[in-house]
C-alpha cells in the first residue's frame, strides 16, 4: 500500500460538552502524540497527559491512547486525545497537529483508510456512517449488525455461490451437445435457481434495512376538515398543527417527527385537497401534491360523519401514486354504531387498509399507532434486521435481473455463453455492495457523504 500522510480531526462532536476526542492516524500518530504529551504511549493504555502548544505552553489536560496499527480502526497508528469538549481549546489542538506535520482529514476518510485496509468493507463502513446517523434505535441496532458484518456475510455467501455456478457453465461451454441440455434441465439449473431464490430473500432484508435506515414519509392527506391536523397532533402527542372548524385551515406543509417504540417515521401535515378559494390555498395544494409525490405511505384521511368525505373505489390510487395508502375514518365518535359499520364498509369499497379513528377522542389511536410502527419497519426489526442503503438495493435488484437473464439463457436457450456473460455481470453487481468491485470515483462520493472524523 502507498506511503500515506498522517491525518487529524475532531471525533467528537461539535459544540461543548464534557469531553471532546480529537482522532489522528497515520505513519506519523504516535510521534505526533509523543510530541503533543511529552510522553511516550503505550499501546492501548489510557494515559493522563498534559499536551502542549509550540512554546511549551499547557492547552489542555486529557487523555491520550495510542492504538498501533495494523490492530487500530483504520489499521494505521491511530492515537486519541481526549481533552475538554471547547471547541477552541480542540481547535488549538489540531492546530498544533497540524503544525506538527498533520492535515485535516476529509469527511470519512479515516473510515476510508479502514477500508482501504481491508479492516472493514464497503458495506461495513458505510453502517459506521449509519450507526452514527440512526435516528431511533431499531434503525441503531441494525446499522450495528451491517458493521459487524452481518449483511457483508451473506452477500459473499451469494458470492460463493455464484462463483460456483460461474465455474461449472463457464467449463460447460466446452461440452457437446447432448451434455449440454442435461446441464441446463439439471443440477446447475436447480443451484442458479435456489441462488436466485437466495438473492430475492436477501433484496427483501435489504428493502426492511433502507427503510429502518432512512425512515418512512408518510403524508397525511385528504379534503379540507377531515381532521388531518388534528390527527397530527394527536400522533406526536402535541398541538404542533393549528386545527380550527374553518375548512382550508392548514396552508403549508408540517414535518414532524415521531417515534414509534423502537422505530421512527417522519408525519407530514398538508392542505386540504379541494379547488382553491385564494391564491395562498392554491399553492398549500400544490405543496400538498408535491408531498404525496414523494410520499412511502399516504394515509388519506376522511370525515367518517360526511358521506363526501368517504372515498370511492376509484380515488384512493389516484392519490396514493406509487405510495402505499391507508384510508383513515377519522370523527368516528360522531357516528352511532349502524352508521359506523356502513361508513366502514363504504370505505373498505376501495380495497385497502381501513382504520376507523377519532383523533378527538383518542378511540382507535393505538391500531392506528401499531400500523404506523409495522409501516416503519417494527416487525422483524428485533431478529437480524441489519441496515442498508438505496444504493445496496439497487444493486441487489440489478444482480436479480442478470441472474433471471442467466437462468432464461441456460434453462430455456441453453445459450451458454449468454449464460456465463450474464452470470458474470451478476457478479460484478453483487461485489458492489462489499466494494469488491467498486469504482473509484463511487467511493469518492460514499465516503465524502460521512461527516468528518469518521
Ligand atoms: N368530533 C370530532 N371532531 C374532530 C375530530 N378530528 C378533528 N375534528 C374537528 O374537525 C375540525 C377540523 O380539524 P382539522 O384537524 O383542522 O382538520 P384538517 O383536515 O387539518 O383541515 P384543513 O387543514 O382545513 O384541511 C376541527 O374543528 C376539529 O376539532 C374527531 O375525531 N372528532
Ligand atoms: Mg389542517
């Protein structure tokens, strides 16, 4: 591996706090600490330093551990210095690193040299990034298992598994004919399938771990006074929405986001959809379409106590797009029992989810709360859900398509070339993932994404 230069950050966060952790790596970490300290450090060892600026002067009394390479987290000489969390004595700090020979590194680059090192792969390190950002702890905990390799495992098992199958059809373009179509209605056939099969149970983990990872959206949404805002509130179990009796109340779009147990979800409050009355109206409902465009899930909310309020069959998609939908027959406590069960069957007309509602009342609140948090990815969060990103599943779902290529040109052409091409691409596909075989300029974005000392 190249000759690196020796690189310094603040690991910590910014702003005050009690302590504040400025990492270094690189050929230069422990000579730098030795310089800093005055002290020479043994490995793995807290040490109670004092580290001193260019003149000898004491910036700060702290904690210093040196971690040797190739057992650190980058695999280089890493050295931690634990000194008060004030910005400007950790500012002094790494001004006097950096005046000792260190650079500032960039964002992720000491997960970049972990990688690079082989101590982590792709996959790994992008679940440090994710460890850090998780915003609930189911999104947490599963970010800890990509990083301890939990998703990396079974990406090279499929590998393998690959490698195998690549092995025996790219031998088999040298066998005659008849051969041939024994190997294609056969063994070889069954394995491309059950790897197949393998890769689409992986593809739908990988689909639970982007959503516990970047949380659901979910856009409440209906016409004027169905008690969308209201709703709202009594979800984040505070008055964030202005609710009134006036149709056409709330104008502008509201993000809020709750928790869920374990899990999280982003709430977003939007106009009531109707033909406009003013130009302020008409741009709420613009934003409100906007929101239901990018919308994982719309929970379209409707006034159970006006007949117009309850949907038709034809509506629901229309507003839902692409998105999930759930219809939600809020005001139910303005319903006597015969009138609820035909506004519940009108309902149900449409084919979805139908939850029944009073968000003044609080009445079916916690069904609503658990199909919120199933939305979110609650159930199987606890069992092995491990983190993944938009970018993992689009590579998943790109090896699928070549290995449904590769199992049409085997089983149905016995095109065998075709085949081992098709299979070869899967390949590269899948490697992506662990960075097997990752493109320069692709790494270059993942790890700029990090923050810095990461
Ligand atoms: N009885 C009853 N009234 C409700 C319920 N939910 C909301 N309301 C009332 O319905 C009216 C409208 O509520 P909002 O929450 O402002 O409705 P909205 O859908 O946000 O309305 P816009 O912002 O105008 O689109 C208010 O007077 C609420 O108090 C409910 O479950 N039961
Ligand atoms: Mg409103």
């Amino acid at each position: 591996m190249c000759e690196r230069d020796t690189i310094a950050a603040l690991a910590s966060g910014a702003g005050r706090a009690g302590i504040g952790v400025v990492r270094v790596s690189g050929p230069d970490a422990l000579a730098l600490g030795r310089r800093l300290t005055g002290r020479t450090l043994a490995p793995r060892r807290a040490h109670f330093v004092r580290f001193r600026d260019g003149d000898g002067q004491v910036l700060d009394d702290g904690l210093a551990i040196a971690f040797p390479g190739p057992a650190s987290f980058t695999g280089e000489d890493v050295v931690e210095l634990h000194g008060h969390g004030n910005p400007v004595l950790l500012q002094a700090l790494l001004d006097r690193l950096y005046a000792l020979g260190a650079r500032p590194a960039r964002p992720g680059e000491f997960s970049e040299r972990a990688f690079l090192a082989g101590r982590l792969d792709l996959a790994q390190a992008e679940a440090v990034a994710d460890l850090v950002a998780a915003g609930s702890l189911a999104a947490a905990r599963a970010a800890r298992r990509s990083l301890d390799g939990v998703f990396s495992r079974q990406v090279h098992e499929l590998l393998d598994a690959l490698v195998a199958v690549r092995v025996e059809v790219e031998a088999g373009i040298d066998f005659p004919e008849e051969e041939l179509e024994l190997l294609a209605g056969g063994a070889l056939a069954g394995r491309l399938y059950a790897a197949r099969r393998r890769l689409a149970a992986l593809l739908a983990a990988a689909r639970h771990g982007q959503r516990l990872r970047d949380g659901q959206v979910v856009v409440l949404a209906g016409r004027p006074n169905a008690g969308k805002s209201s709703l709202l509130n009594r979800l984040a179990g505070s008055e964030r929405a202005i609710v009134t009796p006036v149709p056409g109340t709330t104008r502008d779009v509201l993000r809020e986001e709750i928790r869920l147990g374990e899990v999280g979800l982003t709430l977003v409050d939007t106009a009531g959809l109707r033909e406009p009355g003013d130009a302020i109206e008409a741009e709420g409902v613009r934003r409100a379409r906007a929101e239901l465009a990018r919308a994982d899930h719309v929970l379209q909310v409707c006034d159970a106590a006006d007949p117009a309020s309850v949907p038709d069959a034809g509506l629901a998609p229309a507003l839902a797009g692409d998105a999930g939908l759930t219809v939600v027959l809020n005001k139910i406590d303005l319903l006597a029992a015969d009138a609820r069960a035909a506004a519940l069957a009108r309902a149900a007309a449409g084919g979805g989810t139908v939850l029944a509602v009073s968000a003044q009342t609080g009445e079916g609140i916690d069904a609503l709360i658990v199909h919120l948090a199933r939305l979110a990815g609650a159930t199987g969060a606890g069992e092995g859900a491990f983190s993944a990103r938009a970018r993992h599943v689009e590579a998943l779902q790109r090896t699928a398509a070549r290995l449904d290529d590769a199992y049409r040109h085997l089983v149905d052409e016995q095109a065998f070339e075709l085949c081992a091409e098709a299979l070869r691409l899967a390949h590269l596909a899948l490697g992506e993932i662990t960075g097997a075989h990752t493109p320069d300029d692709l790494l270059g974005a993942i790890f700029s994404s990090f923050c810095i000392g990461k």
